[in-house]
C-alpha cells in the first residue's frame, strides 16, 4: 500500500511553519515564511494560499501525492467546519475565518483546521514523547503558555471548541492581569515571556533576552538568576500540580524553548510538583521534555489531517 502523504502547517506569531508529512512522521520540503500577524486576513490567506500550491508543486515532483492538508492556528477553531472564531490577542485581523473553505475553494484537497496549541500536543503524542501513551497533556512555554490535551487518544476540545487554554488556569487569584480578559494566569508566571520580565525588573541596567541566558547565569553563580528560576519552578509546578489532580493524565510534556534547559530543570519541576500535587493523583505521572522541537506543530497538523481524511473516507464508503 502507497504511503499517504498530507501538507502540515503551523500558524504561529512570527512564523508560518510548513512541511509535507508521511503516515510514519518524516517530513519533506520543510520550510517557514513570516507571519503577517498584524495584515488584514486576506493578507494571511493568501499567504497560505502560496504554500500550498507551491508544497503541491515539489509534491509532484516528487512523485508524492498529498492526499489532505492540515493546519493549526491560533485561536479557537470550529474543526468540523474549519472555521476560525477568535480569541487571538496577537493576530488583530485573524477571527471569523472559514480557512477550510477558502483553500478548498481553489484546490480540489480536503483541509482541516484546528488550534495550534492542539495539534502540537498531537504531534508530541502520535510521533514525539508520548507516542506510547493514551492521556497526554502537553503545556508549550514560549511567549505564552498554549496546552493541549489528548484523553484516550483523542484531542479535548471542550463542548465548543475554546477549552484546553490550560495557560490561563489562575494559579494567583489577586495576580497580574492577562491579555485574556483574567488575572493571575499561569501564563503570566511561568511563559519565557514572563520569566525574562521577572528578570529584568529586578536588574533594568543588564537586561536578558532570553531564558537560556537566565540560566547559563544561574550556572554562572548569578543569585538573581537563581531566584528567577526557583520562582519559576514553584509556579509551574503550581500549574502541573492543577493538571495532575484534575486530570491524573499519564504523562505531561513540556514543551517551548524553556523546556531545553534540559532534564535537571525537568526533575527540579517533578520534584516540586510532587510536593503540591495529591499523592495518589501525582504518584504514576511523568513529566517529560517535548521530543519533535518545532516540528511538532507540522507533524501534528499532518496526523490530524489524515485521522480526519481516513474518518471522512469511512463516513462516506
Ligand atoms: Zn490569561
């Protein structure tokens, strides 16, 4: 039997990520192109547009026959219409969008549309580090905080597709406020975004960029920067210790550029996690680094698309 190949993308704030995907979890052609974040929507479509002629293009070249195309982007997705509702405080423009239709209006391909956060969960769990497991919760730590959670296999959107915003579980009831509408986010604590502020409020005059630098100077001695990261632990876990108790899922991921501070930082995290979280909830949780870095977006997107491509070949037969 042909291997079935589908188109990945992945929307994200500065970056439109893309990449063909096999069933097996190789990617061809992968690539990027910027984000016009900010640009009316039609702007963003005919972007997505370009791609997918030009991944059909190197697709036939290659003799390769893309059979759906699956993308994730921000904000709150109706996936069986792929309709785009909102909730994306970055992208001024990108709400009430029928994605789907639009590309399939000008390609004869099925496309399928769901939440970023949501398909890179997916990636982590049909190829990356929870491949072998059924109830995954993935948390992404970069300029916020996007989750993703899959119980028995399947992805939990909520009953109208807005759930699974597991960065803004309040974790400070009289906290800060977050761009959502909310106070005292999670991703207000425990994002690189929020951590890098953390540092620089304390120490202005030597600003850091970002959070490997926080901690090579942890390892450097820098009290400040140890500070940083032990508070940064502690809210995390606070957050992990939420998901445990609620969910008792067997692994959780952490993903984002702060999770390649590697396993110590993992094991610290475990450790104060098991420290706040029910015993009995917490007791067979692992809590692991994401494996696919930022493929799992492409992949995820890729896996989605042919899950609903095959179901929509069963519905029909
Ligand atoms: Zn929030």
């Amino acid at each position: 039997m042909n291997s079935k190949y589908t188109l990945g993308i992945d929307i994200g704030g500065t970056t439109i990520k893309y990449g063909i995907c096999s069933s097996a979890g190789k990617l061809t052609g992968q690539g990027a192109i910027s984000t016009p974040a900010t640009a009316p929507k039609q702007d963003i479509l005919n972007k997505l547009n370009e791609l997918v002629s030009d991944n059909l293009i190197l697709a036939q070249k290659k003799n390769m026959t893309i059979a759906a195309i699956g993308i994730g982007t921000p904000g709150s997705v109706d996936i069986h219409r792929g309709y785009l509702m909102g909730g994306t405080p970055n992208f001024k423009h990108w709400r009430n969008v029928s994605i789907s239709k639009f590309i399939m209006d000008r390609f004869d391909i099925p496309v399928f549309v769901d939440n970023d956060a949501n398909l890179m969960a997916y990636g982590e769990f049909i190829y990356g580090a929870g491949k072998e497991k059924k109830d995954v919760i993935c948390l992404t730590l970069g300029t916020g905080i996007g989750g993703g959670i899959i119980i028995n296999g399947e992805i939990y959107r909520g009953s109208f597709f807005a759930g699974a915003e597991l960065g803004h579980m309040t974790i400070h009831h009289a906290g800060q406020p977050c761009n959502c509408g909310g106070q005292g986010c999670l991703e207000r604590y425990a994002s690189a975004t929020a951590v890098i502020e953390d540092y620089n409020r304390e120490n202005p005059l030597n600003p850091v960029q970002g959070t490997r630098q926080i901690f090579q100077l942890a390892e450097q001695g820098d009290g400040l920067a140890s500070d940083v990261i032990e508070r940064f632990i502690s809210y995390l876990a606070a957050g992990l210790a939420n998901i445990t108790n609620i969910f008792n899922p067997e692994m959780i991921i952490l993903g984002g550029g702060v999770s390649e501070a590697g396993k110590p930082f993992i094991d610290r995290v475990y450790q104060a996690c098991q420290k706040r979280a029910m015993p009995v909830s917490f007791k067979n949780v692992e809590i692991v680094g994401a494996t696919l870095g930022n493929r799992a977006g492409i992949l995820g997107a890729g896996a989605f698309a042919l899950k609903r491509f095959n179901l929509a070949g069963k519905a029909s037969q």
